[in-house]
C-alpha cells in the first residue's frame, strides 16, 4: 500500500481504483450480454464461430487440445 502525502494524490487514486472497478464491471455485462446472445444460436451456428454447448446446455468456447 502506497503512502498518500496530499488529498489530490488520494483523490487520484479513489479515481483510479473506481475506473478500473467500472471497466471490470462493463467487461462483465457486456461478457454476459455476448453469452446470452450466443444461446440463442443453433449449435451448428456457434460451432462456426467457435463456440459449442456443454453437456448442461450451457456455451463454452472450443479449445484445441494441442
């Protein structure tokens, strides 16, 4: 933890701590948004792209076993 000296260097560090919490966030919404977009597209549709359906349904991306 880094030592603060003025109250523009703690706001300047509430400020950073609070945009990487909001891109994180919209990371995970629009992650999310992307996935239940995808379930809704027939298995050989998300084969095409990449994706296939686990055994409970849900989508998951290919992986090459290489």
């Amino acid at each position: 933890m880094t030592r603060v000296h003025s109250p523009l260097e703690a706001f300047n560090a509430l400020r950073n701590v609070a945009t990487a919490f909001a891109a994180r966030l919209t990371a995970g919404i629009q992650h999310r948004s992307t996935m239940r977009t995808l379930d809704r597209f027939s298995d050989r549709r998300l084969r095409d792209l990449g994706f296939e359906r686990d055994w409970d349904g849900t989508v998951i991306p290919i992986v090459d076993g290489k």
